[in-house]
C-alpha cells in the first residue's frame, strides 16, 4: 500500500507554496457582474486581501441558465498614480486553490514596483475550494494512491490498475456533482476570468499563471486576444494542456531533474547514498527495487518514486529528499506526510479538468505499450506516468473541443522556464512556444527545479519578467539566461 506519500503525485503540480484548505464561502455574492470587497474568509485572511464572490454562467453557451459562484480576492496598489491596472493570477493545479494566491506573491518577493503597477486578483478556479467544489466520494486509500497510477512492471500491472481507473472515473461522473463536470474545463474558467475582467471594469488584464496556470493563461489569451495586456507564463506546459502527452512527458522531467540531486548527494557523503553521481542513480534504483518486493512502513517503490519526483521541486527540498532516502536504506522511522482535508476536491478537481480537456486513449492495450516503451526510455518513472488513469473511462462527449493555441494575436506573451523542470519540462515548453510563434518570446534559466517567477534564484529571468509586467519591454529575442552562482 502507497500510504500517504502517494500524496506527493496528488498535489505535485499546484503552486510551491501551501494555500489554505477549503473553508465557508466567501463574501456575500452581489448583483452579476459586480464584485463587492469585504473581509476574506477564515482560513483565505492575509494582510490587505480582500474577497468577494462573481456569479458566473455554469455553461457560457447558455448564459442565462445555472449560476455558480466563484470567489475572487484582490491585493490592491498601494499607489494609485502608479497603478496601471490588474495583474490577474493563477498558481497552477489543476485542482489549486487561488484566492490567497496575490499574498502568497507578494510574501515571496514579488517586486516593489509590480505591486505598486497592479492590483494582484487572485480567484478559486471553478470547481475548487470555494468556487462550486466538486467532489468525486474518493475514500481515503483512494487519495492515498494518488492521482498517478502505480509503476506498471508488465502489461498485466496496466490490467490490473484498469480496474481502479474505472472505479475512480465512475465515482465522478455518478457524484453528486456530476452534472457540472462537463463544464469544469480550461476553457471554461478562461471565460470565467473574463467576466472577472469585466466585473472589475478593465478593459483588459494582465496575467501572471504557473505551471498548469501557463495553460490556463495560453488558452485566455488565445480566447480573448484583444483583452489581454501583458502575458506572463511560468514553467510552461505544451500547447495541449495536460493531455496524455504532458502526463508522459513527467517521466522526461524526472529524468531531466535527477542529475541536480545526484551531485548534490554525491557531494554529501553523510548520507550514505554513494560518492558519485553514477552511485546515487544505482542506489535509486535499488531502493525502489527492494520497496516493490516488500514495503517498508505501508511505502512501496511507487511511493519512493511519487516522493523523490515530488522534492525535486525545489533545490531547497533535496537535503530532506537525501534524509528520507537515508532512512528507507537503513530502516530507520520513515517521515509520512498526512491527508489535509482539502485534498479530496484537489484530486476531483484535477480529474474533471485533466478528464474533460482533452480526449485520452481508451483501450488497455494503448496504455500497455506507451508503458512498455516509456518503461526503457524513463526507467525512473515511466512506468507510472505512462500507465492507465481513471481518464481512459471517461465519458467520450465534450462539449467543445480542445483550444488551439496559435499566433493569432498581439505580441504580447512571455514565457520564463527551467532548464530542468520535472513537472513543466523543457520540451513541453518548445512546443507551446513553437505555437504562439511570434506572440511570444521565451527567456530560460540554466537551473532545475518548478517555478522561476518570483520563486526563482536566476536574476536574469526575475529581470525580464518584471521589466516586461512594469514598462511592457520584453527581449527582442528568445533569450538562454546562464547559470548564477546559488541557483
């Protein structure tokens, strides 16, 4: 059994810092169209955040049926002659709560200047936390798996975890939150935050989003060309979202992010994992081999994996990566993180999004053979991330088909990438950023690791972005920013 670190694939994608678990709805919801400011709601407080509720359209087709409400807060300038209008957010997921999201920006060292030149908006994607939550019953040892499928080590593994995928996808869209699921989709919430765009009466937004807040923020701009005003884009997904391409395409990432953690516990030999790069990446594969044959405090090889992958977030993560890694080889107490109350929506959430964006393979015998080529070419985690998932069983019908990124629009979007992102890899990035063609410039960052922007240790990327969001100027040209010392 994956107990609890199964956890570490649930929220793996929503923003780098915690944001609060649901709590009661927020401000009393005004007239359509208005937004009323008031205090935040318990749990979403923070210093000068305020929060209001915008009743949207549950189908934008049909926009004189079902309502639902999404909760938006706002971070306001603290300069009006500086202000230049709204800096609309988005911390990834997708299943990531927002509303704190503007302070979270701001407590991590979002510039000065970027805070005077906009009010932060931040909002609760449809479908999370305060913003029409759905729900998909999951038991606990159904979020204790995860939201990636075990390792698969043969075709037979693939069959067997068809059965659990059906199970999931049938939970869903039998929910008591089931006739919403067709609509809880990418292209929906762009449209939601249109019409906070016109709530706020702007005549166009600029736009901050971090990993799947960079699909997010492609598809509004893509949507809504003419309404956007400046782009930023952070740690890039490809053009199709979370398709089954992306979800392969975490195994690449793994592979691309490992080298950074093998020299750095190769250069820390008190932890024991060997005294070179090549020895950490045998001891990898020997720690997940002996947890496959018999767990070790309710964690198997999946769930070493699901771990590892997740602390290669973040360099400031690998001294407790190397510690856990210590404490499986020697069998000392193993760490396990807990369930938070909120991570039964995260996980619904991400499946109506991940689901319903986009058509997936529907036969076992598909998945049974990316498994077996990603299983060579991503021996790390290709058996997991290639493997069958409750969107196989998904119901076939859509309700529009998935958004083409292109280059019609202005000239107006930046992209900011690691070189060695796990979640967000380099190659995914490319083909978004072959999409936008001249839309968009991208600057990258010779570092690993999931964020850039205002996370990111690279001064050359946080430059381009804050002189891009404060006077407009971007790079002439895509730019390879080189490594800086400490990042």
């Amino acid at each position: 059994m994956r107990r609890r670190l199964s956890l570490a694939l649930a929220a793996v994608t929503v923003a780098m810092t915690a944001l609060p678990a649901a709590a009661s709805s927020a401000t009393t919801a005004t007239a359509p169209g208005t937004l009323r400011w008031g205090p935040c709601p318990e749990g979403a407080s923070a210093p000068r955040l305020e929060c209001s509720t915008l009743e949207v359209p549950l189908d934008h087709r049909d926009p004189g049926g079902r309502q639902i409400e999404i909760a938006v807060s706002r971070l306001a300038s603290e300069k009006p002659a500086q202000r230049r209008g709204v800096l609309l957010t988005n911390p990834g997921g997708p299943g990531g709560a927002g509303l704190t999201y503007p302070a979270v920006l701001a407590a991590a060292g979002l510039p000065q200047e970027v805070l005077d030149s906009y009010d932060l908006i931040g909002f609760d994607p449809r479908g999370v936390s305060r913003s029409a939550p759905v729900t998909c019953d999951l038991t606990q040892e159904q979020q204790w798996r995860g939201n990636f499928p075990p390792y698969a080590h043969t075709a037979a593994d693939v069959t067997r975890e068809a059965g659990h995928a059906r199970r999931i996808a049938t939970q869903c869209t039998s929910a008591r939150t089931a006739e919403t699921l067709p609509h809880m989709t990418t292209a929906e919430t762009a449209r939601d935050m249109d019409r906070i765009r016109a709530a706020l009466g702007e005549p166009n937004l600029s736009y901050l989003g971090a990993s799947y807040g960079s699909y997010l923020g492609a598809v509004y701009t893509t949507l809504f060309p003419r309404r956007g005003d400046r782009i930023v884009l952070d740690s890039n997904l490809g053009p199709g979202g979370y398709d089954v391409t992306a979800m392969r395409l975490f195994a690449r990432g793994m592979e691309d992010r490992f080298p950074d953690f093998a020299a750095y516990a190769a250069g820390h030999p008190e932890y024991g994992l060997g005294s070179t790069p090549q020895e950490i990446t045998a001891t990898f594969h020997e720690l997940v081999e002996k947890l496959d044959a018999k767990p070790v405090q309710g964690v198997d090889g999946t769930a070493l994996r699901a771990y590892t992958f997740e602390q290669l977030y973040a360099d400031g993560s690998m001294p407790r990566l190397a510690e856990f890694w210590q404490a499986v080889d020697t069998g000392a107490t193993l760490p396990l993180p807990e369930l938070t109350d909120d991570v039964e929506n995260l996980m619904a959430a991400r499946f109506a999004v991940v689901c319903g964006d986009s058509r997936w393979p529907d036969t076992v015998r598909e998945y049974q053979r990316n498994v077996a080529v990603d299983r060579v070419k991503y021996p790390m985690l290709g058996g997991s991330t290639a493997s069958i998932n409750p969107c196989a069983f998904w119901p076939r019908e859509r309700t529009e088909p998935p958004v083409r990124i292109t280059g019609h629009g202005p000239a107006n979007v930046l992209m900011v990438q690691n070189e060695r992102d796990p979640g967000t890899p380099l190659a995914g990035a490319r083909k978004l950023r072959r999409a936008f063609g001249e839309r968009a410039v991208m600057v990258t960052a010779d570092q690993g690791g999931h964020g850039v922007y205002p996370y990111g240790g690279n001064r050359c990327v946080k430059d381009a972005a804050t002189t891009f969001l404060t006077t407009g100027e971007r790079p002439a040209r895509d730019r390879a920013c080189a490594a800086e010392p400490g990042t």
